[in-house]
C-alpha cells in the first residue's frame, strides 16, 4: 500500500505542466540542439502531398473530448475529461451522459481520457478507460488550473511530497445492453491515465506522465533535486505499465524482481505521453511524448527502458515561469542524450504539443497506408509523418486552414480519419472526389 499512496499523492503534478504547452508559443523559440541522426527532425514534405480533403462535421456539442471508440452499431463512444462519457450516432445526435461512470477530478490537463474497446467488445460489452479521481473524500469537481499554482507549486518539494491531490487510475467496466450506462466498473491499475493500448499479445499497455513532485525540471529552476537513483526515475517519471486485460501482472514485465519498483512498470523516463499506437508493421508501442519548451518526442517503447526524462531532453525550462529572467535554460543536466536513453525516433522545436496518434492501414487513401499521423494541439494541424520502416522520411501538416487543436485520431471501419477537437467536433476525413 506504500506504493499506491506515492502515486496518489504524485500525479497531479504532471497536469500543470501539461497546461504550459499553450503559453510557451510566446516565449520565444529556445535554441535547437543536433539530431542524433539525420532526420531526427525538420523532415522534408512528401514528394507527393495528399489529396484534397473533405471534412465532416458529425456533431460539434462535445465538451473538450479526449478520446473515441467506435461500437458494433455503428455508433460513436466518447469521453470527456470533465468526466463524462456520451454515445454520438452517425447523424450527429449526442446522448446524454452515461450512467455509472466513477467518479473524476477534472483540473489542468487531468481528467476522464483514454477508452478502448476489449477485442471481444460484441459478446462481453466490456471496455477499457483510465480518469484521474478525486482523493478519499473528496466530490468529483472541475477545478480551475490556478488551483495548481496557489496551492501546490507555491508548496516546497518536501510539503508536495506529502499531499494527496487525486489517483490516476485505469478500469474495466461493461456497457449496458441498452448503451445507457457503465456497470461493474473494477479498477485495474493505478499510476497512468493518459492512453491505453491494446497489444498484439492481449496486453494492456497504458501510458501516464510525469509524477512532477520530486524536482523543479523545467519551472523557476532553483530546486532541481535531480537524483541517479534509477528506482525513483522508474517510479516518478512518466511510464508505460504492462498488465492484463484482468489487471493481473503479466510474468515477463521487466522489474518484477524489484520490491521498489511498481511491477506494473514496462517502460519510463517520459514527460507526458498523450499519443500511443502499436505499429501493424512491427508489432511495437510508439508514442507520442509532450516535451518542455520544445522537445516533443515520438518514441518507440520496448520493455525496460529509459527513455531520459528529467534527465535529458532536447527542448528546455519554460521561460514563463522563471523568476530570475533567463531564457532557454536545459532541462536537467543539460544534454539531449546520454549513454543508457533511448533516443526518439522524431521530435520538433517548436512544439507541436503532440496528442493522439494513428498509423492509417486502410484502403480509402491508399498513399497513407502505412503513414503515422499525429494531432498538433499546439500546431493545430493534423501531423502525417511518412516512415521508411523506423525512420520518418516526410512530414506534412493538414487541416492548417481550421486552426483546430487536435486531440484524437482514429481509423475508422469505413477506412475514414476520425477526428476530436478540443473545441468539441467530431470530424469524418475523406477524400474529396
């Protein structure tokens, strides 16, 4: 139990840092390090750009959507991070919100997100979701991001290791027969809330950002606190953990050897990995990675891995909360690698703010099989990332003219894109004839 309350006590954190993706476009660009290897970033646009697109709009009243599942009906299943999930129909008409739905906090960047389909979703109506919930006590609420600033990082890191904001958690639950209400919700896990994927080998893998309570990193820089203790990184960085779909630990996950280490842990040393896919070329997680000011990262995930934050990254601080007037100071001990740190496949300066992610395998738009596509919030624009096997080749950014932020990507049936804006669409993407 020692363990559960440290990631309750730790979560929240992450969300303030999510907020600041939006703020750092007027701080200036910091400085760009060197790739580790030729387009590592600032990929070349495509030989051939992509067809000219159609865009529907099968509903606009959505309520900041994080997340889409499509059910057997035809039907679409979203989540809301202020902590409702509602059933979308093809012609547009929204539902009111389900019933049974556990309780959430929703504050900054923190909320209701990932929801996925289990494989046999037809038969069982099971379904898989991860939230961030209110401490013992405390009534599901929406709160204000100040609530961040004035309670918590006006804190030292000795008070914030001691406070109790919420639980990030992942669930199993069954949705009703009449698609009314969740029932005989069991949480699974706990310490990750932002994607959840489901593996060739039946795995869940769920992604969770950066336990942001035991170093400054990339805010005011006085107390930086940066440790080497490789068992704290696993613990309080942000991580991919390994379960299954019972939310038993599978035998073969990395650290199970290890009493300080959660044995949930597959993957750490992320910031805030909003973005997650399995590549059908490969078989292997990619995600997506929020860096500080610049520095977003994808990043292929293999089991126990350091993928080097606090340690390294190639954006730095953020500017807007310095206190002592300087600019683009590096995040931890200044490098954008080092011996033991996966490298990121890709990563950009300026942000982009990466959110959700895709890799297109249908047949509606035969030059994308096989591309990765990325939701800019930050970039508002629909990133498509051409991949010679591991390596991107190309990048073009779509739907540059509606100024959408981005939020979630999905393959639809109908070989369609389907999109969520942070601004409440739920997007068809086709191409025009």
């Amino acid at each position: 139990m020692a363990y559960v309350r440290r990631i309750a006590i730790s979560v929240c954190f992450s969300a303030a840092c999510a907020t600041v993706w939006a703020q750092s476009a007027f701080t200036g660009n910091p400085p760009k390090p060197k790739p580790a290897f030729p387009r590592q970033t600032e990929a070349p646009k495509p030989a051939k750009p992509s067809p000219a697109l159609n865009v529907e709009t099968i509903t606009n009243r959505l309520s900041s959507p994080f997340a889409l599942a499509f059910l057997p009906d035809g039907t679409f299943l979203v989540t809301e991070t202020g902590g409702t999930m509602r059933i979308v129909r093809r012609d547009g008409v929204v539902s009111a919100p389900l019933g049974g739905v556990p309780d959430v906090k929703s504050v900054a960047a923190q909320g209701l997100h990932d929801v996925v389909l289990d494989p046999d979703f037809a038969r069982n109506r099971t379904l898989y979701f991860n939230y961030f919930a209110p401490p013992p006590g405390e009534a599901p609420a929406m709160w204000p991001v100040e609530f961040f600033y004035d309670k918590i990082w006006a804190k030292s890191i000795a008070e914030r290791r001691t406070m109790q904001i919420g639980m990030e958690q992942a669930a199993s639950a069954k949705l009703s027969a009449d698609g009314r209400r969740l029932e005989d919700v069991k949480v699974l896990a706990e310490g990750a809330e932002r994607r959840i994927v489901l593996a060739p080998d039946g795995k869940l893998l769920i992604t969770g950002s950066d336990r942001f309570f035991y170093y400054e990193a990339d805010y005011d820089g006085e107390e930086h606190d940066f440790t080497d203790n490789p068992d704290l990184r696993r613990n309080f960085s942000g991580r991919v953990l390994r379960i299954n779909r019972d939310g038993s630990i599978p035998p073969d996950n990395p650290w199970l050897s290890r009493a300080t280490v959660p044995a949930t842990t597959f993957a750490h040393g992320l910031r805030d990995p909003e973005g997650a896919a399995i590549n059908p070329a490969t078989g292997e997680l990619w995600v997506t990675d929020h860096g500080p000011q610049g520095g977003d990262e994808i990043n292929i995930i293999r089991s126990g891995k350091d993928y080097g934050w606090p340690n390294v990254s190639y954006g730095t601080q953020y500017d807007v909360r310095r206190t002592d007037g300087r600019k683009n100071v590096p995040v931890g001990n200044g490098k954008s690698s080092m011996p033991g740190v996966e490298e990121p496949v890709y990563w950009w300066i300026p942000d982009i703010a990466p959110s959700g992610m895709m890799f297109y395998t249908g047949s509606l738009f035969p030059d994308w099989r096989g591309n990765l596509f990325v939701g800019g919030l930050e970039a508002r624009a629909l990133v498509r990332l051409v991949l010679d096997k591991n390596e991107v080749v190309a990048e073009e950014r779509l739907l540059l003219d509606r100024k959408e932020s981005i939020r979630d990507i999905r393959q639809g049936p109908d070989g369609a894109v389907y999109l969520l804006t942070r601004s409440g669409n739920l997007l068809r993407i086709t191409p025009k004839p």
